[in-house]
C-alpha cells in the first residue's frame, strides 16, 4: 500500500513539474485569450478541452504499449516522435499568427474593430491549439504507467495516469489565469492592435525553444 501511495504522489508531482516548467502549456493560452478577449468560461473550455486531448493521447499510448508489450524505451521514442510534430506544428502557427496579426495591426480598415467572435479565423485558433495537445506527449507519464502496468497491476496504472492527468490540466488553468492577471498589469490600450502580433511572436518562440532547446 505504502508505495502505491508513492506512486501516486510521484504521479501528482510529476504531472506539475511537467506542465509548469512547459511553458508551452499555458502560454499560448494566455496570449490568445488575451488578444481575442476571450472570456473566462470560454478560456477554461479550451484549456479543458486541449488539456484531455494532451493527456488522453499520451494515455491511450502507454496502455496499448503495455498490451502490446511495448518497453518503456520504444513508448519513450514514439512520444518523442509525437513531440517534434507538436513542436513544429505550434511554431509555424506562432510564425503565420504573427504575421497575420502585424498585417492586422497595419491595417487600416482593421484599427477600429477587433476580429469578430464568430469569425472562421477566430473559431479556428482553439481547435489549432487543440491539435498541437493532443500531438504534444507527456513523456513524463509513461514510466508512471509503465511501473504498475508491467506487474499487471492496472487498477494502480489507471489510478497513476488519472491523479496526473487531474494535476496536470489543474495547473494549466492555474497558470493561465496566473499568467493573464500578470498580462493585465502591464498592458494598455495603446498597445491594443499589436496585441495578436504579440500573441503569434510568443507563440513562436515557444516552438523556437522547444524544437532547438528541448524545453
């Protein structure tokens, strides 16, 4: 009992030590709902709804790894392999999203109005985001499962990868609202039209990091 309890709290701490030092996790969140003036109820849908995806996928993957017999150096591999799609995917969309927003911020007939909420453009953003979750591994989560699964004890895997899915959206949202009340002290109105330029470039330079540092 002792160390499934163990197990389970390795699985909490992990679950947020991985999403905390990934900004990658919250970023993008945050600058978009901040330039597209998304509301909160809308901004905790999206993170939920990408937060699943990103956990789910990296879950499916460990237990058919397990039934497939799978070692934790092949299931290791092929996140890694999700993972630099993810990478590219979310640099590009930062890079076409910067671009897009300077033209927006130059652009004349688009300085007195903001991107109307029901916009294609403005519907597409959150399911790019959410394809760029759900390509985007929890590396981490895989030994979590792999221990339990192994001795075939999958109660103890279920168990594992749900306490870290739980910690791991929980503090997606609290870094994003963290991070927008961080935003609100520092913007102004003047600043208003760059705000989805700023929003792309940030978005870049965490593709930048992750596919050339490896954050």
């Amino acid at each position: 009992m002792t160390n499934e309890w163990v197990l389970l709290g390795t699985a909490a701490t992990v679950g947020f030590v991985h999403t905390i030092t990934g900004p990658d996790h919250y970023l993008p969140f945050a600058v978009l709902a901040k330039a597209r003036k998304w509301s909160y109820a809308k901004t905790t849908s999206i993170i939920l709804l990408c937060g699943i995806g990103h956990v789910g996928s990296s879950v499916a993957i460990g237990f058919l790894g397990i039934l497939a017999g799978f070692g934790l150096n092949q299931l290791t591999s092929v996140e890694s392999s999700r993972g630099d799609i993810a990478a590219w995917i979310l640099l590009l969309f930062g890079l076409l999203y910067m671009a897009w927003g300077i033209y927006k911020a130059m652009d004349k007939k688009h300085k007195s109005h903001s991107e109307s909420p029901t916009s294609k453009k403005a519907n597409l953003t959150p399911w790019v985001l959410f394809i760029v979750f759900v390509f985007g591994p929890c590396e981490a989560l895989i030994p979590v499962i792999i221990y339990p699964g192994v001795r075939e004890n999958y109660w103890l895997a279920v168990s594992a990868s749900t306490v870290f899915s739980i910690v791991t959206i929980a503090t997606m949202l609290l870094a994003v609202f963290f991070t927008l009340k961080g935003i609100s002290i520092f913007s102004t109105e003047k600043l208003t039209r760059f705000s989805h330029a700023a929003a792309g470039l940030t978005i870049f330079i965490c593709g930048l990091l992750i596919v050339f540092v490896g954050l």
